[in-house]
C-alpha cells in the first residue's frame, strides 16, 4: 500500500513536470528525473497519509484488519529488543492484547526514552512474517505525554499450550509451568547469540528461544539458561512471539527445586 502511494505520488510529480514543459513530447521524458528530495517528500506524504486517514483502533479493530493495512494503535511499552540505524523493535501492550513492532522509526534519542510503561501511538502497516502478526517496518510512533502507565503482569498459559486458543495471546508476556528441558543449543554452537531451548510438556514438545537482541548475555535470564541441564523442570516467562509455530522469547526462567 505504502509503495503504491509513493509511486502515485511520484507520478503526479511527473506529470506536472511534463506540463510545465510546454509541448515536448511524453515519450522523452526521463523516468529517472525526480530528485533525490521529491522522492522522499513523496514517501513522507504517503507515511503521514496513514496517520491521517486511520482513527486510533481498539486491539480488536487491529486483529479484524487486513494485512498490509494500514494501522494507528496505542500501546504501552513492555520491552525493547533492539535499535540500529534509527530502526526500534519493541513489544508493547494493552489491556486487551498485545503488539509486536518491528523497525519502527526512532532516534537514540527517543529509544532511551522508551521505558517500560510508557505509552505510544504508532501509526504503519500490519504484517505476517512466518506468522508472526506485527506492525511492519517503517511505523512511526509519538509517546503520549501525561498518559498513565501500564506495565502487563504475565498471564499464565501452561493449559492452552499445543491448542489454536494460544495464538489470541500472540506477542503478549505470559508464564509456562511446570516445563521439562529437553534440550538447549546455542545458535552458533557457542555463547553469544540466541539460545533455542525445547522443552517438553504432557508429551508434547515445544520451541522457545531466549533472544540475544532482548536478552543479552550478561542478563540472568541468559546465563541460567545456558546452565540447564535435560531433565530440569523449569518455569518460564517471555512474550508469545510467533516464527513457523509459537516460539515465546524467554525473559524469565526459574528452576524447581
């Protein structure tokens, strides 16, 4: 959507150009000829149309849009997992659900001020990447200033693992009880990057991942993981993220006695 406005824009531009050009003839102009500075007003045009034309929706106005629509929610940050190059990727919640945000739009600046709590309106596109559902690359955001503060305690989903009930949970904080490790490997076969952890319940065998960008490795959560040995019997927190299947990002993890 965002890419067809730009280039309706870039069009526009165009044809105005060539109007202005007396009667030289269309088929010489050069589809090259917009500057590098009316392109990016024609991209910025189309990012502010998105914010004008869509009322702020509830999270189940969010879940009842199309992919690639465009999108206003307002949520409260619940945790930061990485910024680069002005992109952030956060998770945030309401009351009602929660939304994952990938690469949106933020300086240093105002990534330092994105602490837990604090709420946001962010304005961009829905998107699906290995079924994780997320607000796409290139949403902008505004911290609302004087709003209240919401921090989401973890909502504890052990029975409705390996049922399609799980998935109205996806990106929200939750627990997982009772838990048994059944395996755990570093992604490059070393310390310093994500940890994949299989754990077993009822049978059944299920993926987390303890997430290097939200997790570091100078964090509890990741060095109490790397020292799990199969057999242990875990309790776990981390965000219900989606990738080929439930994949939740352990935040917390407590080992039973």
């Amino acid at each position: 959507m965002k890419k067809f406005l730009v280039m309706l824009l870039a069009l526009t531009l165009m044809l105005a150009l060539v109007a202005c050009g007396g009667n030289g003839d269309a088929n010489d102009t050069d589809t090259n000829a917009l500057s590098d500075t009316e392109v990016d007003t024609a991209e910025d045009t189309a990012a502010d149309t998105t914010g004008d034309d869509v009322a702020v929706m509830s999270y189940a106005d969010y879940v009842a849009a199309e992919l690639d629509a465009p999108v206003v929610i307002e949520a409260y940050v619940q945790a930061k997992q990485s910024w680069w190059d002005n992109k952030a990727t956060i998770y945030t919640q309401d009351q009602d659900g929660a939304y994952f945000i990938y690469e949106m739009v933020c300086s240093e600046e105002d990534y330092a001020k994105l602490v837990p709590g604090t709420k946001i309106r962010v304005s961009g596109y829905k998107a699906e990447f290995e079924g994780e559902v997320e607000l796409a690359s290139g949403a902008t955001f505004e911290i609302i200033e004087g709003a209240d503060t919401y921090v989401a305690e973890p909502v504890e989903l052990t029975a409705v693992l390996g049922t399609e009930e799980l998935i109205n949970y996806q990106n929200q904080l939750a627990s997982f009880k009772g838990m048994t490790v059944e395996a755990v490997e570093y992604k490059n076969g070393e310390p310093g990057d994500d940890i994949y952890v299989t754990l077993g319940l009822n049978g059944a065998s299920y993926d987390f991942c303890v997430e290097y960008y939200l997790t570091g490795t100078d964090t509890e959560v990741y060095q109490t993981v790397g020292t799990l040995e199969v057999g242990d019997v875990v309790d776990v927190e981390g965000f219900v993220y989606w990738y080929q299947g439930v994949n939740p990002h352990i935040t917390a993890v407590t080992v039973a006695e």
